[in-house]
C-alpha cells in the first residue's frame, strides 16, 4: 500500500479529496504518532521498513510549509518507488530523493541560527526571573493586543480555537479594538478585528524545541513594530512553549499585561506526550510570564490553586471556566435539511439514534475508554443497536491508534462511525445530528487533580443534547444537578427534573454503559437534561461573559496598584 506522511493527522475533508484525486486509499503516518511511540532512530527504522509505489508527503496549510524540509528527508529514508508532494490545494509534485537530502544544509544553517536564539532568550530570562514587575496603566482608547503566538501546524481543530476566537469575539462585542496577531490564520476570528499575520520560521531547528525561541524573538520584533503604530490599552497574551513575547513588550511600552494561563506546558510534555528536551528553557519562560503578568486568567480553581503555589498572588487571578458562542453553537441554527444530509454522509438516517464524541484523542479525553465501552455495550446492551444506537467519533490524535484496534472487529465497526479531523467550524453540525453526546473524560494517571475546562463541554451543554459524562472535578462541578449512574446500573434520579447531564465514574466503563443505555432508552429524559443544559450555558457559560470577568479582574488589579 501506497503511504502518506504528514506532521499531525491531516483532516477528513483533506483525506477524502486525496484518495478521489488518487483513485486510491492510503495508509497514514504522522510524525507526531512516531515520535511518541519511539525514540528518533527507532522512528527512522520503521520508516526505512516501508515499501510501496508512493510517499505522499501532505502539507495541509500554509504553517506546515516549515516542516517540508524535514518531512521530506524522513520520506527519503523509506523504500518507497516515488516520492510526491501534495500541497494545500491538492497539487502535486515529484521529490526527488537528491534534493530531499539537500534540505538538510538549510536545516542545519537554521538550527545555528535558533540555537543562537535560544542562548540569549536564556540570558534574557534569567535576568527577568529577577527583575520586578513593573508598574503599568491601562491605555485609553480601548485597544487590545492579542497575542498567539503559537508555532502551529495542520488543521486548525479543537477547544483552543473556540476559546481564542472566542475571546477575541467577545472583546469586540463589547466594544473593544482588538488586534490579533498569529501565525494560525484568523480562526473563527469575525471581521472586526484587525488581523496581524505573524511571519513564521520557513525552516524548522532541530532539535524542534529551539525553534520555539527563534520565533519568540521574531514575535516580538514584528509585533512591537506594529504597537509603534497601533499602542493597545493592554496586552492578552495566551501563554505557549518557550515564549514570552509579552512580557518584553509589556516592559518596553509600558503596558499592562494579561496572561492566560491553561495548565503548564512543561507537565502537560512531561505526563501527556514526550518530556521538553530543554524543561528548565520551558519553565524558566512559565515563570517569567507568571511573574511579570499584571493579571492572570485561568479556567478552574485546581488551576488557580497551582498558581498560587507557584509564587502568584490570589489578586492576581480571574478564574471563570470556558464558554460557548450562543449563535454558534444554537441548536435552531441547523435545519432538520441539514442534520438529514449529514446522517446519511455517515450512513446514517432519522431512526437511528447517534451518541457522539468530539475530541483531538488526547491522553484525558478518555476515547480509549469510550471504545472499550462500545465494544462491550455490543455484547451486554444488544438490543440498543438493533434499535437503532450508533455511535460518532470526531476527531483525531494520540490515542486514535489504539481506538482503532478496540473498535476493528466486524460485529463492532459496523455500529461506529470515525471520521477523523473536522474543521471547527463543522464541529455544531455534528453535535446538531446527534441525539445525546459524550465526555468520558480520565483523571491525571500522577494522581494530581484534573485541571481542565473542555471546551466541548459548554458546546455540548449549548447544544442541548442529552450528556453523558465524568463526575471528575470541574466537570462535574459544571454538570451539576445531575442524574447519577454507578456500575451497577443503579441510578440516582432524585434531581432528574433539574439535570443537565448523567454523571459516571471516571475511567469505569461498565457506568459509562449504563449512562448512555439510560440516555437512549428514556428520550424525555435526554429531551429535558438538554433544555436544561442549554439554559444553563446562555445564562453562565458564554464568552461575553469569560471576558467581563477578565475586564473586571484588571480594573481591581489596577485600582490595588494605584495604577
């Protein structure tokens, strides 16, 4: 079989136009999956494995174009007969094998230079460390600078869109200039705002992790370019590896500093995927953006209370989960046309009755846990899908390798449906066509406490759908009242007119099966915990709502400080 070899899992719509162009399937590699399942040379030997007639090399967006070069010297290592080029807009073209190896002096010269960049972004950092916080007004006019200064490749998917576009909507909606600077593209960004494309590196390092200081040093020359021309009132920086772009701005205009803090990159490495081959590089920039940051605005109070061991002050904190776009994420907003086109695109029609997982396979999503329990609901709830029960998995990522191999068998594949990577935008159609949704959610394997606030969380609340989900700290905070299930099937209705979900166990598959039995067996049931859900994300859980709290945390941090 012919290959396919990208950074990150390419999306559905992508694959789908491929394989039509090609008039063939494909088996898809990415480099992400390789390099977590193997040191770098065990990477390369199963590369060198590989035979068939073609390497596809797949560069789905403009920001993937950086890793061409070392896409293309991994391809060269294989035994495949030819060697292709696919670019964004299905065009292809030969490599040959000579000029993939000769991408690597171009890497080599850039490894020089970010190693370059990576010296004195730790001298910088270290007198930073030491260096007060300075003392900062808010500007008028209202201006904002929003800063994302994300090295990210393949297609835009998953909460972190919905929470940046959200953000930055909400600011706009009330009122506020916002200029968004990124390398991502402008998201589900509206119009209003004013849209900086961040020039980002042509070539990546190697060793990766290097590159990450390059393109910090290169944010802050292109955007205090920019704030020469543009000055917000403050800065809105989302915290990423390696950078701390606003912090330097913030001391050289003298401009407050807002830091969005969602968990520590460095422990997410270090539990989640492969530890930073440069941690203390990574924790040092942390720290410093922790320091330095005027204020500080995370998504939940396991969080809040990390940051408080870590040296920052509780005045300095805003806690207020992840939200939703109401008009976005509005059930009525997709017509009964629309959910129908979409069931039978997955083969699927009005009497069948779809549970629906979103997600991007990450280690505390839980999708290994959700296919154990649709293989064994084959076997213990039968007669649900002779009725009609199907299952929807979206998404792609870490653990789909393993989602893959629980849900292979014949007796099970036929009740499931993975369709890979959707654009985000997509996401609402899919929770529209679905009759109940689910969040399986696991507890950290070091046995510290969950401190997330899955977005998808507020969607499915929004789209007021029945939820079955973990009872695991804010989750089931958020999610309360609710409908308890344990893993006898014994069910705790006693707040059944108030639900907004079916709480489980984390991690307990035979509870998951009886909580998503309960949701399709009792259709008034899951009609009432969804008008219930959505009730409760218009009046608690929208974006406009995440930043008046944020606005309002910088006028008392301000006021504190005689700023």
């Amino acid at each position: 079989m012919s290959h396919v070899l990208s950074t990150y899992p390419l999306s559905l719509p992508y694959r789908t136009e491929l394989e039509k162009r090609a008039g063939q399937q494909f088996e898809y590699l990415t480099v992400s999956d390789l390099r977590l399942r193997s040191s770098f040379l065990g990477m390369l030997g199963r590369l060198f494995a590989l035979r068939g007639p073609e390497m596809r090399v797949a560069i789905e967006d403009e920001s993937s174009r950086a890793l061409l070069p070392i896409l293309s010297l991994l391809a060269a290592t294989t035994r495949a007969r030819r060697l292709i080029v696919v670019e964004e807009d299905q065009t292809t073209r030969a490599l040959g094998r000579f000029r993939a190896a000769s991408g690597a002096l171009h890497l080599a010269w850039e490894s020089l230079l970010a190693a370059a960049s990576m010296w004195r972004s730790q001298r910088r950092l270290r007198r930073l460390l030491e260096a007060p916080r300075i003392k900062a007004a808010i500007g008028p006019g209202g201006r904002v600078g929003y800063l994302n200064c994300n090295l990210w490749f393949g297609v835009k998917a998953g909460g972190s869109v919905g929470h940046i576009s959200g953000v930055v909507n909400a600011l706009t909606g009330l009122g506020h200039k916002v200029d968004f600077y990124t390398a991502g593209g402008r998201l589900l960004v509206n119009d209003k705002a004013r849209l900086v494309q961040l020039k980002a590196p042509s070539i990546l390092a190697m060793p990766f992790e290097k590159t990450y200081y390059r393109f910090d040093a290169s944010c802050t020359r292109q955007i205090a370019h920019d704030f020469s021309r543009h000055i917000p009132a403050f800065i809105y920086q989302r915290m990423s590896i390696g950078n701390f772009t606003g912090v330097k701005l913030s001391r050289q205009f003298g401009i407050p500093l807002v830091i969005e803090y969602n968990g520590s990159e460095v422990w997410v490495a270090r539990n989640w995927g492969r530890p930073l081959r440069y941690e203390k590089a990574g924790n040092d920039a942390e720290e410093v953006c922790l320091r330095h940051a005027h204020l500080i605005v995370t998504i939940s109070d396991v969080l809040a209370d990390e940051l408080v061991s870590r040296g920052v002050e509780r005045e300095r904190i805003v806690v207020y989960p992840n939200c939703i776009d109401p008009a976005m994420f509005d059930p009525a907003a997709y017509p009964a046309a629309d959910i129908e086109k979409l069931r039978a695109a997955l083969g699927f029609d009005a009497s069948h009755t779809l549970a629906t997982f979103i997600g991007t396979f990450g280690q505390w999503h839980g999708s290994d846990i959700l296919a154990q329990t649709i293989a064994s609901m084959v076997k213990t709830h039968r007669e649900l899908f002779e009725q009609g029960l199907r299952f929807v998995l979206v998404g792609d990522g870490l653990k789909m390798p393993i989602v893959r191999e629980i849900l292979s068998p014949p007796e099970v594949a036929r009740y499931v449906r993975l369709t890979g990577l959707v654009p985000q935008r997509e996401a609402p159609r899919y929770l529209a066509a679905s009759n109940l949704v689910l969040s399986p959610h696991m507890a950290n394997a070091d046995g510290s406490k969950f401190f997330g606030s899955p977005t998808k969380l507020f969607e499915y609340l929004a789209m007021a759908r029945g939820i079955v989900a973990s009872d695991l700290d804010q989750l089931g905070q958020v999610l309360r009242p609710a409908v308890f299930v344990d893993k006898d099937g014994g069910v705790d209705s006693k707040q059944a007119a108030e639900a907004v979900a079916v709480l489980v166990p984390p991690g307990d598959v035979a509870a998951l099966s009886h909580g998503i039995a309960l949701l399709v067996r009792d259709e008034a049931l899951r009609r009432q915990v969804g008008a219930n859900a959505r009730a409760v994300a218009l009046s608690r859980y929208t974006w406009q709502h995440h930043v008046e709290a944020i606005l309002e945390g910088l006028k008392r941090v301000s006021a504190s400080r005689g700023a």
